[in-house]
C-alpha cells in the first residue's frame, strides 16, 4: 500500500465513513494527484447527501468523480451558478394555517377557571379517544367503589410530593380530587409526571381517598405514517436568530443566505438549496430590549425598530421564491405570556412589506405542501430540562419528546414560562404532526418519535455570558433541512462551509 493510499483510507476513516473493498481497489488505480481531490470530494458529498452513507464502494467513487471532470469541462450551456432552475421556484407555495390560538385573556379568577376546564377537557377528549381509554371513569365515582377494585382515571395534576421512595400526586378532574400513591417502579416513571398536566392513572382503590398506582399513561401519540409532499421540496428550520446582539453571527447567517442562493457549498449542497421552498424561524428573530438586566451592554443596535428594520434587510436577500415563516420568542417585541401573538406592525413594519413573510403566533399549527408541522418557540423547555430526572439542557430534543407525550408546549403553569388565562388554552398540541420544532435552549438535535420528526434549533449566537455561567455550550450556525417527500433531514453546519 503506498503512502497517498494510507493517508487516504486514514482520512476516509477519521471523517467516520468506511471503504468497500472494490472502492478501495478503485482508489489504488488513481493517480496520487487525483487522490486528495476525490476524497475531499466525497466526503463533501456525502456530509450533504439526504440519504445516509456510511460506505464509500466504486459506484459512489465513480460517481463523485465524474461529478468532478463535468464540474471541470467548460460548458456553454450551464450558467455559472448551478445549470438548473430551482425546483422551488417552479412550484408554487402551499401553505395552510391549520390553527393559531386565540388570545383573549380574561384578568380574574374565574379566567384561571376557564383556562384550567378547557385543558382539562381538550387533553380529556383526546385520551378518551383511545381504545385502552374507554374504561376510565371519573374520579367521583371512585368512591362508590370497593376497597381493591381496579380503576383507570384521568385527572390534572394540582401537586406532587416525595416520601422516601414512594411519590404522592393529587389528581384533580372537574367534579373531585383523589390522592395517588406510587411506590418503587412506578414511582421513577410517575418522576417524568409534570404538575398541571393532564395524565391517567391506572390504580387499584386502597382507601376511601387514596388509589395506588400501577401505571401512568401520558395522552401521547399514535404510531401513524407520515404526510408527504407529492414534489422532494424542503423546508429549512432555524431560530434564535438574534438580530442586534453583540453575539449574533452574522457572518454566518450571511454565509446561510448564501447558501441559500446557492452561491456557496459543492454542486449536490446547491442542489438542496434549489429545492429549499420554505425558511421557517420559529422565535427570537431578534435580541429585544430589556430581556435581561444589564442587557443593553450586549447590544449592537440599541432600538427594537431598527433591530427588526436589520432582520427584514437579512432576510430581503432572501430568494423571492422562499417563503418565510416567523415566530415570535421571549426577546420579541410581544408579550411574553403564552401563547404569544404575532410580531405585530408597530415594531416591524419592513417585515410586513415582504408578501413572503408570514408573521404567526407562538405556537402555530400549519401545514406545507401536506406536511403537518407544530411550531413553538419551546420556552417551556426551561422546566422540563431542568425539573424532570434524566433530562439536560445539552439534549433538549428529549424534553420535546415528553412535551409531545404531553400533547402540551407548556404544561407546567407558574413556573418561568408565563401563561395567560385565555378563555381557551391553545397550547395544546391537538393533532399529530409530521414535525415539532422549537428553539429557545440554542442546541441542535434530530430525533424520530412515533413517526414525527423533532427539531431542536441552535442559535446565530456565540455563547452568551449567561450561558457560559450556566455551563451551556451552544449550537452555532446550523440549519436543518427537511425534504418534505421523504422527510429525510440534513442538519448544515456553517461553521463548516468556505
């Protein structure tokens, strides 16, 4: 083996991909001039592939190579950029808003009221919707049972407590409240139960008001086959973009934008690019004024107006095919209570001049091309990775994943995430999506639950001095891109890209 054909499998091998015995047959048959070239070359293109490739074999080298000698024919008929029209720009936009909460407060203790019987009723209907649900009853009826008798209920979580090994809920439907008992087993899975959620128990009746508890059940959701696109269009998902902060990126949204444009990145990561319909932002387009104290030392633009005024510049160049779907997160210029309603005009009008820009409520329901997709800013993340044993803020995917167990983006009320009492609750996640994005913790992560794709979005930030107090290590300047058709998803380091 000569020493270009070591360096090369050891190159292969380092960037995590392995080689078939005819590939590396192949290689040996290359100039060492040629070598270099090629492996950088196909290491590129499988980094930025939708499908997953792990083995470098002789068709995928030949391939990659002949890619290279078109790449470096001079062609008459290829403009300079890619060759193609991009597949976005030739299907048009299809867009539907499926829901946006209503937001309608109601300042008194009766709003709480109301805002606590229509979850409890919403979660209720989707719980008693399942086959394994229809032998629950209510918790009042409870008491006309015997001592020993098997119950199944559902309730809403007012208070949980420890003793020892054992955990004690009190549960809470619209006519009575019962007290839980769950001991060894049941008591770790009842420690991932949050307070004020909805939840059944299935229990055995020990006293008059006491149940023991064998299972928790989460409302969850069904195993079901995705929704597709009929065209392999994407959708790109971001957040945290932080427009006006010191820390903000900007050369690497930049080189995003770009990329978008398909000006940068090899041939097949433009090709991506040309498919890329919809840019979705779910929250915190810019650093706010006034979010934290002492904030106004890490500003670079000092006023909200022109904070929005430089993110509609950003995003203008934009190609005028993609649409651009905005949330709004705890730094906009929004109420911070959930649900949140859009950024509103007074603080962005440049965003309302672009047609392309579709200013939602945090959080949204929506579907592109088909494909079902729930977006939240995800501040409740905050409890969920700090309060539930097993969950951190280096992994927030997995609090996504209770979340949606819970079928709810903020189930714990006064807590640091503030919730209005609406007359409604329209945090409620109240069908399955295809996909479930959301920022906020500025970490990146992929992850498949029951059929649904989760979405953990980094930030456009450096590490902020707050979050290295905290021991938190950002995710900067990666895009995830979701092809619609067959949901595959490719997450784009920037950092990354020339």
């Amino acid at each position: 083996m000569s020493e270009e054909l070591r360096k090369a499998l050891g190159t292969i091998i380092g960037s995590g991909y392995q080689l078939s015995a005819d590939g590396f047959e192949y290689l040996g048959s290359l100039s060492s001039d040629n070598l270099d070239d090629l492996i950088g070359k196909a290491i590129r293109t499988a980094t930025s592939s939708l499908e997953e490739i792990t083995i470098f074999d002789r068709t995928f080298l030949e391939n990659v190579e002949e890619v290279g000698r078109r790449e470096r024919e001079p062609s008459l008929h290829r403009p300079a950029s890619l060759g193609v029209t991009p597949m976005a720009k030739t299907n048009d936009a299809d867009i539907k808003i499926l829901e946006q909460p209503p937001i309608d407060p109601q300042g008194d203790l009766q709003g709480f009221v109301n805002y606590f019987r229509s979850r409890f009723r919403k979660i209720e209907r989707i719980m008693r919707n399942r086959i394994d649900m229809r032998d629950t009853v209510s918790i009042g009826s409870v008491e006309s049972l015997p001592l020993k008798a098997k119950v199944k209920v559902i309730g809403i979580v007012t208070g949980r407590r420890t003793s020892g090994e054992r955990l004690f809920l009190e549960l809470e439907d619209e006519e009575a409240s019962v007290t839980v008992m769950a001991g060894s087993e049941t008591a770790v899975k009842g420690l991932s139960v949050l307070e004020d959620q909805v939840i059944c128990v299935e229990a055995v009746k020990y006293k008059q008001d006491l149940l023991v508890a064998n299972d928790f059940i989460w409302p969850d959701i069904p195993m079901k086959p995705s929704n597709r696109s009929e065209v392999p269009l994407c959708a790109a998902f971001i957040a945290d973009v932080h427009v006006g902060s010191v820390h903000f990126r900007e050369d690497l949204f930049r080189k995003f934008l770009r990329w978008l444009n398909m000006e940068v990145g090899p041939n097949q990561s433009k090709l991506l690019a040309s498919r890329v319909k919809y840019l979705v932002i779910s929250g915190d387009l810019v650093d706010g004024i006034g979010i934290y104290p002492n904030q106004m030392d890490e500003l670079n633009i000092t006023d909200i107006h022109e904070q929005y005024s430089e993110a509609a510049r950003l995003l203008s160049e934009i190609p005028d095919y993609v649409e651009i779907i905005v949330l709004p997160g705890n730094h906009d210029a929004v109420r911070i209570s959930l649900p949140q309603p859009p950024i509103p005009r007074e603080y962005a009008e440049e965003l309302f001049e672009d047609r392309r820009i579709h200013l939602l409520a945090n959080p949204s329901r929506l579907k592109l091309h088909g494909v079902e997709v729930c977006l939240s800013h995800g501040k409740a993340l905050d409890e969920i990775l700090s309060k539930v044993p097993g969950l951190d803020f280096h992994n927030p995917v997995k609090g996504m994943e209770l979340l949606l167990r819970c079928r709810h983006v903020a189930p714990t009320y006064g807590s640091s995430t503030p919730i209005a009492p609406e007359r409604e609750d329209g945090l409620i996640i109240s069908s399955v999506p295809d996909i479930l994005h959301m920022g906020h913790i500025h970490v990146q992560g992929i992850k498949k639950y029951k059929g649904t794709t989760l979405i953990s979005s980094g930030g456009w930030q450096d590490q902020t001095p707050f979050q290295k107090r905290v021991d938190l290590t950002p995710t900067v300047g990666v895009a995830t891109i979701v092809d619609l058709q067959s949901h595959a998803t490719v997450p784009l380091d920037f950092k990354e890209f020339n």
